[in-house]
C-alpha cells in the first residue's frame, strides 16, 4: 500500500461515533477531580505524568490510545538509567543490543526507534552507531511504541520513540545540587545543578554542569565528556510562556566491538578459538574470505574485546531549544516550538573504519495550533519545516573482523590499505582514505572503479501539515484521527570527488503520507480500552540524517519507501485515589529495517507486552513481561558471513567444524518468514524499593531473557540470563544523602549482541560488565 485513502479514516471515525452514540446518549465529557493525600516524595509510577507534545497538549496515559511509559526523574536515578539500554528496566519490548558499546538510540519492538527531545527529532548515528546522549539535561523520558504522531511526523526509523523532557527552570526560591560518585574501573563523574528564580513567579533559570572522567573494564577502553544545559523560563503574561534552553555535549569514547568469532562455546563456556586469518592471496591482515586454522581453543578474559588504543573517536555538539506558548482566545491557543543542533563527529580507527562528520546542521520549527471548538471537539493542527545539511566521509569497505586474533598483537587487529584498497578510495587527508561520495568508471572499462560507503554532501527540506481530531462522542467513548503529508526535497552531491573527475550530483523530492486513528471506550472509571490503526511512509537515511548516492550516482528511491503500519489493541487500568496502574496490549506491526548497504528489508513483529506499578507510602513495585514475534516479512536479509564456522577450515573438527569457506563473505539470504536474530521472544523485568527508615531505603531490580538466536542461522544461541541490580540509599542530614548501586549483584557472565539488526551477529558478540559498584554523595540546599 503506497498511500492510505483519507476517506478510510472519516469513514471508520463516523462508524464508531454513530456504534457509540446508539448505546450513550449523554454526550458530555467525563471530568473527574482527584483528591486525596499528598503525592509520595518519591515518583516511582507512571500514572500521574502529563504528555506533552507527541500526542497534543497536556495527555494523561489514559487519554493516549498507545502503548507508552512515563519515566520521572526519580525513577531515572533509583533505577540507575543513564542510557538508552537501561529503560529495559522498566519498559517492556526495549531489549537492545550494545550499540558498539555507545548506544545513541532506544530499541523497541525489536527495531530501532527515534530519538526525540521536546517533541523535535534529534540528530542521531548511523544505523544507531552515532554518539552517546548525556542525561545530564534530562527531567523525564516518555518512551513510546510504534511509528511517531502525526503531529510529530515522518521520521527514519519506526519501531517506537523515545521523547526526552528537559529539566525545568524554577520561578521561584533557588534550589542547588551537587553530586559526586566513582565507581569500579576509576568511574568518576560530577554534577552541579543550581535552579533558581530571577524575577519571582516571572522568569527563571537553571544551569547543570556535568563531567564525566572513566576508565574502563574493556581493555583500550574509555569514556570522557562535558556537558552544560542552561534552561531559562519566561512568562511574559499571564496568556503566554517561553522556555529556552542550550546544550553543548563534548565526548570521547571508545568503539567497543565487543569479541570476535562468538561460537557457542564462547557463550557457555567462555572458550576461544585462536589463530590468525589468512586471506586468499596468503595475506594475514585482516580481509574478505580470508580462512583461520584453529591453533587451539583457550579461555578469553572477558575484558579482551575489539579495541585498538591508537583509535581517534571523539564528537561535539550543541543543541537549541525553543517552546513558546500563548492562548491566543478562548478557542485557539498556540504552540511555537524550535530547534537547532550542530554536530562535529570524528573516528579513524586502524582497523580502515573511517566516519567523519564535518558539520550536521540541523533546523526545524512547528507551530501548533489547538482549537478547542467545545468540550467534546478539539483540533490540534499546524506546520512543520525542517532543514537538514550533512558534509560526512566514511568507509567501511575494509573491515574483517572474524580473521582477527584477539589473542594475537594488537598489530594482529589493524588493517593498513594496499595500493589497489587506496586506488578504490580517495585521500581526504595525509593517511586517511574514505570512499568518494559516487562512482566512476575512470579507466573507461564499462566498470565503476570505487568502493561506496556513506560520504555524503547532502541537503533536505521537509515541509509537513498535519491534522489530528480528538472527539468525545459520549462519556465514554471517543475516537482521535490524524493526517499528515510531508514534502521531502533532497539534494546529494559528491564530497570527495577523484581527481579529474566531476562531482556526481542528483536531487530528488517525493511527498509521504502518514495517518492514524484510534477509539477509546471507557468499561468503568477505572478502566479504559483502546484500540489504534496507524500507517506511515518514511525515509531511510545515513550518518547525520543525510542522503547518499547509490552506485549510479542516483539517490535511490528506496530511501523514500519504507511503509510502517502498526495495529494495536489494549487496556488501561488506573483507579483514582489508589496506588496501581497496569496496561497491557497485543500488536501487530509491520516496519522496513535499513540494511548495512542501503537497502530495506521487511519486518513483522507480533506481540503482547504488559506492565505494572505500585506506589505506596513505603512501597513501590513495578513488573513487566513482553513477548516479541518478530520475522522477516517475506523479504530477503544479509550478514556480514553466513555463519562464524566459515571463518575456520577443518584442520582441527575437535574444536569446530569449519566450513573454509572465509570470513567474512557478505552473506545474503533469500526471502523467508525467518525469525529475526538477536531479539529475545521474552523478556521479564521488575523493580522494587523499600523505605525502611526516614533516612533509609533500599531498592532493587531484576530483568530476564529468554534464550535467542545470536546469527540468521541460529548457530549460536545466547541462553537465558538474567540481571540483577541492588542499591540503597542513606540520609545524612537534611540536605546531604550517600547512595550505594551494585550493578549484576550475581555477577553473571551475559552476554549482548553488538549491532542492531543482525548484520554482526555470525561475527560478534558484546560481553557485559561483571559485578560493579558505584558510591554516590548528593548534597541538596535551597538559599
């Protein structure tokens, strides 16, 4: 289905509007006030959160027909989530992989998914494979499945998203804190955040400062960065409000590849095969179908992972956001939200891998209007223009990662160019080849004589309008619809061209559509159940959201050609004046996977996923329990080789039978309902805390994973396994506390796939930290 009918969406809201209105006759809308006893210090359940921004203006969980988890502040820091990975913890359907140790999306659904701040899209990795993302900034994260809202627009990856809340500034009285924490490994990390009023009850701003100095368990491994966040908040009068805030995220960090020929002896037994690769040509640097001789099987220390300490990867970058409202009369109000971010990224690593984002900027502004016709009628509608420009270098062409010995020299790792590699790529600087931005036949032989990654020099408008309706039939039943159309106009040039010839350019502009509708029946008013339909064209893009050019020097119309539908049934259950919520759904959603190369695969994932919270006045608890079908819909698939046997020969069948055929070899596999690798079907997570006296609780969680196919093939299973972090936290004073967090309390041995997708799965495996702790002393006062 190229583009959905707009009539099916009037048609199927008018069906159930006329359904609803013959059982209800009373068309008022419900409003119910809660009263009761002061909320907990703590805030450790969704229930109470307000959405604002993808869904419309200040939704409850129950007003939104979605699967979504609220997570506050509080719950960030007694669960310990400091990155994308660990929302696991409280959200079902976000198991993700390592993300080459640097995660800079959230996985959900099996598939990546986009990354939101404000309700304005961020710039993010290649694939996932970007920068890390500082929560130095953040107040709350709003985590959502399924392709975004049509407010929010056509994005490049439809899995669900992750909308990220800033922190506030304060009007009034002045609020500071400080905090301090190391860590197991030389883990240091400092924090100061000052919030305070300017003019009281008019303006106010807030300032947090966070630096971050850590060594790692992974050997050549880790992580340093800076980041400042300046909020400043305004209410110019009593009909409007403006928050502004900068952020500016310097980081350097490590390429964690995790471990190389992940066999299943490797997974339960921590045995590694040894000797060096040797390609076709009698080479031993690391190359294409290159053959190991097995010299013996030995066991790996688990910190011996795919590292190089001469690897350069370092980023920068600063972000702008702007949220102006204003009730423009009793009917309209408006929303002006705006966005600028600009990124610098860097990583030459020895092993030939190259990415080199020289400048992404990005711009996008949306205005909003919410009209409210009656009590049971309200529009939000608007515009949204964004501007995209990437200058980016890359090359991957090279890499071998299963010839490597680990436990060989770090020579042994590395891959120095030959002079037909150089003579397929172009010299950006003195030492560093990266493939030109399109392909030439120079010598005239009928052949293009360059190997193509993602350089790219590239620009892209996109101009959306967008409609969504909410309608109160009744007191019970409601429906919302939406419509969008966006208009990409793009425009990618050749970055590097080769000496004497012409910078390859094309341009190319094609309208998507999304749209989406959904009805709300309330059983009681406890109780509510939804059901949703949504259907969204998106794009498929590179590093820094840009468009490359294919092999004929054309952008490929497959980069505007993914479809996403989503069907989703659920229930909420959130009583009044009592301390539960719970919600559950089943699913069914269909989404295109960008390939390593460029291309789309197809995805279906079907499922049912449920969660949990208790809130008491000493007491929290949540449980979650997903369970994720998700196959190749039909479609074709590829890894980077068929299997891991194929990178040995069969000298030595005692320790594994080899097929020679090398490694890697760029398996494709033909179309099939597959299940997709390195996905567990199930997944179950909980998470409790205790106040045992005023000045002392404890807290605790705990996830599991069902076993699941580490590569297509399902050569290589990672078994069940589970996870199990504890902390506790002490009162000193009034203002200051001191906070103990032990990370795989049992110090399990697990084990993540690196790569999103699958590609690497026949290739590497990441193994995950072992027992840690981390002692943290916060000091709060108020002047």
């Amino acid at each position: 289905m190229s583009t959905l009918p707009h009539s099916l969406f009037v048609s199927a809201s008018l069906a159930m509007a006329f359904s609803a209105g013959g059982q209800e006759q009373d068309n008022s809308v419900e409003h119910v006030t809660v009263t009761g006893s002061a909320l907990p210090t703590l805030i450790m359940s969704p229930k109470n959160a307000v959405i604002d921004g993808p869904f419309g203006k200040d939704k409850s969980l129950t007003d939104i027909a979605r699967t979504l988890t609220s997570i506050s502040s509080d719950m960030l820091e007694q669960l310990s989530i400091d990155d994308l990975q660990d929302v696991l913890t409280l959200v079902p359907n976000t198991y993700s992989a390592s993300g080459f140790g640097a995660p800079s999306l959230p996985t959900i659904r099996g598939q990546l998914g986009e990354l939101f701040q404000q309700g304005m899209r961020r710039q993010a990795g290649n694939n996932g494979f970007g920068i890390p993302l500082s929560f130095n900034s953040v107040g709350q994260i709003d985590v959502v499945k399924g392709a975004p809202s049509v407010i929010l627009g056509t994005t490049q990856r439809n899995g669900g998203f992750v909308n990220l809340n800033n922190k506030v500034a304060t009007l009034s009285g002045t609020d500071i804190k400080l905090q301090a924490s190391a860590g197991s490994w030389q883990h240091y990390r400092g924090q100061v955040d000052v919030n305070t009023a300017i003019d009281e009850g008019k303006s106010g701003i807030r300032v947090s400062a966070e630096y971050i100095d850590n060594d790692s368990y992974y050997d050549f491994s880790e992580y340093q960065s800076k980041d400042l966040f300046v909020a400043y908040r305004l209410l110019p009068d009593d009909k409007s409000s403006w928050d502004i805030s900068f952020e500016y995220f310097d980081v350097d960090f490590t390429d964690n590849a995790g471990i190389n020929r992940p066999t299943q002896n490797l997974i339960d037994n921590g045995l590694y095969i040894t000797g060096q690769g040797v390609q076709p040509n009698g080479s031993q640097v690391p190359g294409a179908f290159a053959v190991v001789s097995p010299t013996g099987e030995v066991h790996i220390p688990r910190n011996r992972v795919l590292t190089d300490p001469d690897t350069i990867n370092n980023a920068q970058t600063y972000v702008l956001h702007s949220t102006y409202e204003r009730q423009l009369s009793s009917v309209h109000s408006l929303t002006n939200r705006s966005y600028f971010q600009y990124l610098d990224r860097e990583e030459i690593a020895p092993n030939s891998f190259v990415e080199i984002i020289d400048g992404a900027k990005t711009v996008q502004n949306r205005i909003e209007i919410n009209s409210n016709w009656s009590a049971d009628q309200q529009t939000t509608w608007g515009l949204d223009l964004r501007y995209n420009d990437v200058l980016g270098y890359s090359q991957f062409t090279t890499e071998a990662d299963l010839p490597i010995d680990l436990l060989g020299s770090v020579e042994q790792r590395r891959i120095p160019l030959t002079n037909a590699q150089q003579a397929r790529l172009v010299e950006l600087r003195p030492g560093v080849f990266v493939s030109p931005g399109a392909n030439y036949d120079v010598d005239g032989d009928g052949t293009n004589d360059f190997s193509l990654s993602d350089t790219t020099d590239s620009t892209a408008w996109q101009t959306g309008l967008f409609a969504e309706q909410d309608s109160d039939w009744s007191n019970r039943f409601s429906t919302t619809v939406g419509l969008r159309a966006d208009h990409y106009d793009v425009t990618a040039r050749d970055a590097l061209a080769p000496q004497g010839q012409i910078a390859a350019q094309d341009s190319f502009s094609k309208w998507l559509y999304a749209g989406s509708a959904s009805a709300r029946f309330k059983i009681n008013s406890d109780i509510v159940t939804y059901a949703t339909y949504s259907y969204s064209e998106a794009t498929s893009n590179s590093m820094g959201g840009g468009t490359v050019l294919g092999a004929d020097n054309k952008i490929s119309p497959l980069n505007f050609a993914t479809e996403n539908e989503l069907y989703e049934l659920g229930i909420k259950y959130s009583p009044a004046n009592t301390p539960w919520y719970a919600d559950a759904s089943v699913f069914e959603q269909t989404r295109s996977l960008r390939n390593r190369d460029g291309s789309n695969t197809g995805i279906i994932a079907k499922g049912f996923e449920a969660q949990m919270f208790y809130q008491g006045d000493a007491l929290w608890a949540n449980l979650g329990y997903s369970y994720l079908d998700a196959r190749y819909d039909d479609s074709a698939s590829a890894q980077d080789s068929q299997q891991v046997a194929d990178a040995f020969d069969n000298s030595r069948p005692d320790i594994i039978q080899g097929t020679g055929i090398g490694a890697p070899n760029f398996a494709g596999f033909a179309a099939s309902n597959q299940r997709v690798q390195g996905i567990p079907q199930q997944t179950v997570s909980a998470s409790a805390g205790y106040q045992i006296l005023d000045n002392w609780d404890v807290s605790g969680s705990a996830i599991y994973s069902k076993s699941y196919p580490l590569d297509y093939l399902a050569t290589v299973l990672i078994r069940d396994q589970i996870t199990i972090n504890a902390n506790t936290n002490v009162t000193l004073s009034e203002q200051s506390s001191l906070r103990l967090e032990v990370h795989n309390l049992t110090n399990e041995k697990n084990w993540r796939p690196v790569f999103e997708g699958g590609y690497f799965g026949s290739t590497l495996v990441f193994p995950e930290l072992p027992r840690n702790v981390q002692l943290t002393y916060t000091y709060n006062f108020k002047a």
